[in-house]
C-alpha cells in the first residue's frame, strides 16, 4: 500500500513539476513576443518579396504578420561573416511560416537560431576550401537548434519564386520532418496514421522511377534518400503547385493534404 501511495506521490509532483516548466516557457515565450516589433516596413517587404503573403487576403495576411513576429521572437537570426538586414530576417521568418500557416498552433520547437553565411559551404559548416556546395543545412550535434544558410541563396529563393527552388522552404521542410525524431521523409505530425504507408510506398515508387530515367521534372536531388525526397517535393509544391498537380497528380493531392488540409491541423 505504501509503495503504490508514493508512486502516486512521484506521479503528482511529476505533472506539477512539468505544468511549472509549461508556464514558465510559456511566460517567456509571451514575454519576448511582446518585446519584438516587426520593422517598420514589414508589410511593404512581404508584399514586394514573398507571394504567398501577397495572395492572401487581409485577414491573412495579419495573421501571417503575427506568425512571423512570434518567429522572429523566438528565433535568432544572426549573421556570420556577413551583416544581415530586416529584409533578410523577413524572408527566413516567411519561409518558415509558409510550411505551417495552415497549423494555426502549430510553431518552430526545434530550432533556436539561424545562421546566414556570406556564401555556399561545406558539410562540415566551413566555409574555406574544396566542396563548398552546401546552401542550407540543418545542424546536428554540436550545431543541434541551429540552421545555416546562405545569404546569397536566401535571396535568391525569393527573388524567382516559381522555378521550384527555394532553400528556406527545404530546409525548414527537414525541422518538419526531425520533429518526430527521425529525419526520413515521413513528416508524422502532418499524415494521418492511414497515409502512412500509401506516402512511404509513394515516395519509393517515384524515388525508383527517377531514379530508373535519370531525369526528371522533380530536382534529381530528391533521389539521394527519402528525407531530401520530402524536402525537394515540398519547395516544388509551394512553389510550382500547378505544374506538380499536372505532372504528378497523386504526390501532389497528398502534400495538399499534408500542408492544407480540411479544417487545418493543431
């Protein structure tokens, strides 16, 4: 009797104990949410920068202004060897939104920061030397919370926003994917349980097909495994909807679902 009492003591001090940590978060979070202003000219540089704020209509696009406050608030974005502005702040905050704006609850719990480097670099996050292919990259290990990004191609992201390649969206694409714990190219938290299975026989089917013809409409990339798959169909979708819904009518209904469902997500 006195073993089973003070489990259930341990039990109570545990749910206490997390409701304390849940306020306490929850306290900062609306504290630094307070203390950040959007710039001034916020409204102006979603306008002439970032079409899916443009499309929407008023109502939305307050409700992305805010989205993109709350991010900014509680993501850092710093430069490294490069000075960055509001405009360049703007477009990380927009790209991260455009994933989740149809999950009104949904926010960013897996990153802290974002780093905006000069130029492309390496895997190892150098930024001398050979193989400085690399244009965004979500960190791990060390760089766990963090992202890296290139300046240059953050601009170039936006500046042509139909050509299917966007590295923001790519990369914020794999923290949707990470937020279930594996980086596979199964985003759990936007399938329901039933899709499953039907988005990991889909995604190797069409893996296998590029892969079979050597080419294709979907950026080959996607071929190297099934996590860069789900981030390059998901730059392709925000950014060439129509022509993905025309050449890949199934891939296509199953992100609609996944980023705009029915009724939304929280």
């Amino acid at each position: 009797m006195l073993l089973k009492e003070y489990r259930m003591i341990i039990v109570a001090a545990v749910l206490v104990l997390a409701n304390i940590i849940w306020y306490a978060r929850n306290r900062r979070r609306q504290k630094m949410l307070a203390e950040t202003a959007l710039p001034p000219d916020a409204t102006q540089l979603l306008t002439d920068n970032v079409p899916f704020y443009k499309k929407l209509d008023d109502a939305g696009k307050a409700l992305f202004e805010a989205r993109v406050k709350d991010f900014l608030a509680n993501v850092k974005i710093r430069g490294v060897g490069v000075d960055i502005d509001d405009l360049d702040r703007i477009l990380v905050a927009s790209g991260a939104i455009m994933l989740i704006f149809s999950f009104p609850d949904w926010k960013y719990n897996n990153i802290s920061e974002v780093l905006l480097y000069p130029e492309s670099f390496n895997r190892d996050f150098g930024q001398d030397g050979p193989n400085r292919d690399v244009l965004g990259m979500v960190g791990d290990g060390a760089m766990h919370r963090e992202m890296i990004l290139s300046k240059p191609s953050l601009r170039a992201s936006f500046a042509s926003s139909t050509d299917g390649h966007n590295t923001v969206l790519h990369e914020f694409a794999h923290l949707l994917d990470k937020a279930d714990g594996a980086t596979d190219g199964i985003p759990e938290y936007l399938l329901a349980r039933p899709q499953l299975i039907p988005w990991a026989k889909l995604v190797r089917e069409t893996i296998g097909e590029m892969k079979e013809r050597g080419h294709s409409d979907i950026n080959l990339y996607g071929t190297t495994n099934e996590a860069e798959f789900f981030a390059v169909v998901a730059e392709y979708f925000f950014e060439q909807p129509e022509k993905l819904k025309e050449h890949h009518p199934e891939l296509f209904g199953m992100l609609e679902e996944m980023f705009h469902p029915a009724g939304g997500k929280s």
